[in-house]
C-alpha cells in the first residue's frame, strides 16, 4: 500500500440545480517523496481533490487515505500554500507562520521561535521579518506561505497554483527554491501541486496527473517523467524526453497550434 | 543564487535613495508647504459656514425681536456659565460642567454596559447562522422603537430614575454596535476562515487572531454610532428625568425662561457630541489595518 492513496473519490456539490458532481473516479497511489503535478483546464476540478487531501472538503465518495488512515479533515500532517497565498494582513511575517507553528506544535515556546526564524531564513526573508504582508511583493508573499507551510513539518506540501501570480524570473527562482527545501528536508516530502505551466510541471515532477474537462472530470492520463534529477533548467528543456512529454501534454490539453487550425487561411 | 539578487536589489535601493537624498530637503518642504495650504483652506471655508450660520441666527433673531436671543447675548452668558463651571448650590442649581459631567458619566455606564452585550451577541450572529436566526428578529423589533419609550420600564424594573436613564442609553448602544459587528464578524473573507482551518487553529486563536483583528474596524464603527445616538438620546432622557444632567439643564433653563442658556446648553452638546465622533474616528483609523 501506498503512502498516500486516493480511492474511487467522488466529489459533489449542491446547487440550487441540483447536485454537481465536480470529480468521479479519481484513484491515484502516490509514495513517500514524490512530487506530482495535477494539470487540466480551470474548472475541471484540481482545487476539488487538493481540498480533499487536505481535509479542507469531505469527499461524498471513495476516500483519501494517508498511512492507511482516512482524512476526516485538515491536519498538521499536510501543510497546505494556497491559490491566493492567504497571509493574514494584520500580522507581520513573523506573526504569520508563529501563529501556525503555534497552533500545531507542541514544542516550547523557545523552539517554536527557532523554527519560525529557520524558515525565514530558508525562503531569504529574514530581512522582511517584521513587515506585513501588504509591504511584500507577490514573490515574497508566496515565499512566506510556503514558509508557513514548511514550519509545521508536514508530511505532505499541497500546493494550488503555487506560482500563477508570478513572474517568469520570479517564479523559475521559486521553483528552485521549492526544490531546494525539498532536498533540504531530504526528498521524503511528498508534494503535490497544480500548474497550468507544462514546463514547471515537467521540470519538478516525477508523475503528471492529466484531468479531463468537468462536469464529473476524472483522470485522462498520467504522465511518468523520467528525467534524471538534479535537473538542470536550460538543460532539461533540451532532452529529446522533455520534448516528447510537453508535445504529449500539449496535445492533450489543446486541440488547436496554429491560427490554421482555427480555419483562417494563412496568407504569406 | 538569490541572496546575490537580494544584495543587488538592496544596494540599487540605497543608490536610488541617495538621489532623493539630494532633492530631499526641497521636496519635504513642499510638501509641508502644501499640506499647510490644505488646513489653511479648511479652516477658512469652515469659518465661512460658521460666519453664514451666524449671519442667519441674528437675522432670525432681530425677526423675533430678540425673542430668540442673538449670537452676541448668548455668547455673553456661555461666557458667564464657562467662568464658574463647577458650583454647586444644592439639587437644582449647578454648575454647568457638573452637569455635563453627569450626563456624560451616565452616557458612558450605559454605553459601556451595552457595549458589553451587544460586542458579544453581535459576534455570534456574524458567526452562527442560527445565533443570527435567533437574535435577528429581536432585534429588527426593538430596534425602530424610541429608546425614551423604555423609560417606565427602566423606572417599574429599577425604581430610579437615574438607572432609568442609564437604562435608555443602555438600550440605545446596542443596536448599531449588534448590527455593525455582527456584519463585520459576517464578512470574514473565505481565505482567512481557511488559513484558520488548515492549521488547526482553536476557536480561542480564531477569536484573537482572526475575527477580532478583522472585526475590530467594523466594531468600532459600531461604537461610534452607537456613542452618538446615546448623546442624542441622554439629552431627551434627562429632560424626562429631571435632576441631573446637561438635558435636566436644557428643561430648567427653559422653565427658567432664560434661552440664552438654553442654546449655549446646545452649543455645548454639540461640541461634546463632536469629540466623542472624533475619538471614535481616531480610533478607528488606529485599528484598521492597510490591507
Ligand atoms: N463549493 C462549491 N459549490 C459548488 N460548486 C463548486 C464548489 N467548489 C467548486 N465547485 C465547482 O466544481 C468545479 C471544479 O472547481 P475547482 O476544483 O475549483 O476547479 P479548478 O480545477 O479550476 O481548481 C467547478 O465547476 C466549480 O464551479
Ligand atoms: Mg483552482
């Protein structure tokens, strides 16, 4: 069995039309250490089964099973980076992910500072301790919310969209750093994100989950990434197996490449 | 790699500084220069509506043939009553400034004790459906009703008309303080509920980290409200009451026939009702947090 399994989960919601099933039919095992990517078109329902890790939604079928023990809700196990990075804007950095660390460890006093300034110093913001979120740039603020993440020690980093406010520059530094704390913390996190990026999710994972379009997506395909790590990003961009896996991706995620395709007559 | 980035960024931040360093001194005065012009300007066009209020109060009060007295009689007796604030010649004769000190003592039991009711009620109809469910149709009731009309009430429950009139204010403070908190407490974004959520935060670390912080500038809007109907509402009370306080004043100097008093009287309840918007404002500002 596997660390983390996802079983027949069935997700669905009621709306005033009825019930809307967002997701069906998800099964997915997935082992200590590695890092997975959901891709798919907004809406198809990645948030949905993010959520149902975490514990943040409860499924209305199947089950997410950690260790060999249903999730029932959110737990310290699982450190979660949202969309929107959800920093509290009436606390400082530091307050940010103390208040975190504070409310699941239970460690003293002492070293719950000792954590909170370790992985200050991990994401470089060290310096930026004592301002509030709203002084931060979007790089910084993602940095503090993966921080918070980190601090409490999870098994599992769950994270949505990490770097979809980003920019490029910005965001390939983050990838690294997020590879670099993964290495850190020697590769037995298990991290699972969303990206609309083909290459981000090419140069971190080992697997890439492929959704259908909703309603009541399901998984289309799954995506082995065999490239040998570390990876090195001009270099990776290269290899005749990035190639092959970003045409496969693109494929699978767009039906049109040219203005040709779309039916217009392209005059030299 | 990205400490490198950060030295560079830091030391371009120090040579853009140095550059505004340089302009510095002229800019600032500028700006001095030019906020000066602002409260100058504001202070000028206040006086103007003062002057035209003025202008407006004597042409009435030449109309009426003194009847109503002008700004020039009534000033000489605020004068009179701001000289000698505080004597006090037994029950029915004092000092202006021991009434108001009454008044504003009783204003602030009242609106204290229904803050103290109305901040914790509030908070559990933004936050529970069913409190909402529960409090809300009360609410929506005694809310439109004149608080003067709990007068007897107050004078059945207490047998005493000072609590009496504690007890209106009491009632008056409630309502925009409930209404404003609980909407504050209502409209906790999605994202902070979540952050709470994922890290297991207990109900008491919600409470002081994440629904009192945001809340707090809605509260306090509540407050404000609330402090300013009690102004209003003490001046009729003590009217009712009689014995004590700036609105006893108001009736007694009426009874005495002496309008004079009469509208310094509601000079000065203008004026306090102002500082007490002002404070609240003051606090406001404080407590709210730039998003
Ligand atoms: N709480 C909810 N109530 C009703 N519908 C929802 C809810 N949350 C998500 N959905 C719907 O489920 C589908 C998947 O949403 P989501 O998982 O957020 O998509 P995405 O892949 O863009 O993250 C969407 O059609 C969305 O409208
Ligand atoms: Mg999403």
């Amino acid at each position: 069995m596997s660390y983390l399994e996802i079983k027949n989960l069935e997700i669905s919601f009621p709306t005033p039309k009825g019930k809307y099933t967002a997701v069906r039919d998800i099964n997915l095992s997935i082992e200590k250490g590695e890092i997975i990517s959901i891709i798919g078109h907004s809406g198809c329902g990645k948030s949905t089964i993010m959520n149902a890790i975490s514990g943040m939604t409860i499924p209305t079928g199947g089950s997410v099973e950690l260790m060999g023990k249903t999730i029932k809700g959110p737990g310290p196990d699982r450190g979660v980076v949202f969309q929107n990075y959800s920093l509290l804007p009436w606390m400082t950095v530091y307050q940010n992910i103390y208040q975190a660390v504070d409310a699941v460890m239970k460690v003293s006093k002492k070293e719950k500072n000792e954590i909170v300034l370790s992985n200050l110093e991990m994401v470089n913001l060290m310096q930026h301790k004592d301002k509030l979120p709203g002084q931060l740039s979007g790089g910084m603020k993602q940095r503090v919310a993966i921080a918070r993440a980190f601090a409490i020690n999870p098994g599992v980093l769950l994270l949505d969209e990490p770097f979809g406010a980003l920019d490029a520059l910005t965001k390939g530094t983050m990838q690294l750093e997020l590879l670099k704390m993964w290495n850190l913390s020697g590769r037995d996190k298990t991290i699972i994100m969303i990206t609309h990026d083909i290459e981000e999710a090419i140069f971190l994972s080992d697997r890439i989950i492929v959704m259908n379009d909703g309603p009541a997506s399901t998984i289309r395909e799954i995506e082995h990434v065999h490239l040998e790590r570390p990876r090195n990003k001009i270099e990776f961009v290269k290899t005749e197996e990035y190639i092959t896996l970003r045409d496969r991706l693109l494929h699978l995620l767009t039906d049109k490449f040219s203005v040709e395709d779309m039916g217009i007559v392209y005059k030299k | 790699m990205s400490t490198d980035t950060l030295e560079k960024e830091s030391k371009t931040k120090e040579a853009v500084k140095e550059v505004v360093n340089n302009s510095e001194s002229s800019g600032k005065t500028k700006i001095f220069l030019s906020k000066l012009l602002a409260v100058g300007k504001s202070i000028l066009f206040a006086c103007i509506g003062l002057l035209l209020f003025g202008g407006f109060w004597s042409f009435m009060s030449s109309y009426t043939e003194n009847q109503l007295p002008g700004p020039e009689a009534t000033l000489t007796v605020l004068g009179e009553m701001l000289a000698d604030p505080f004597y006090d010649y037994g029950p029915n004769d004092k000092g202006i400034g021991l009434q108001l000190f009454s008044s504003i003592t009783t204003v602030l039991s009242g609106f204290l004790l229904g803050s103290l009711i109305a901040i914790p009620v509030g908070i559990l109809m933004g936050a529970s459906k069913i409190g909402k469910q529960i409090f809300y149709p009360i609410i929506q009731l005694l809310k439109p009703v004149s608080p003067l009309a709990w007068f007897p009430i107050g004078l059945v429950v207490f047998e005493d008309t000072g609590m009496a009139t504690i007890f209106i204010v009491f009632i008056t403070s409630l309502w925009s303080t409930l209404i404003n908190t609980a909407f504050g407490v209502s409209s906790i974004p999605q994202d902070h509920k979540n952050v709470a959520k994922a890290f297991g935060f207990s109900t008491w670390r919600y409470l002081r980290k994440i629904l009192i912080p945001y809340s707090l500038p809605h509260i306090i809007t509540g407050l404000r409200l609330s402090i300013g109907v009690a102004w209003l509402v003490i001046v009729a009370g003590e009217m009712l009451s009689g014995g004590a306080g700036i609105g006893f004043f108001v009736w007694d100097s009426w009874n005495a026939l002496s309008l004079e008093k009469v509208i310094s009287a509601i000079i000065i309840i203008g004026i306090v009702g102002l500082l007490f918007d002002k404070l609240f404002t003051l606090i406001e500002n404080k407590v709210s947090y730039k998003a």
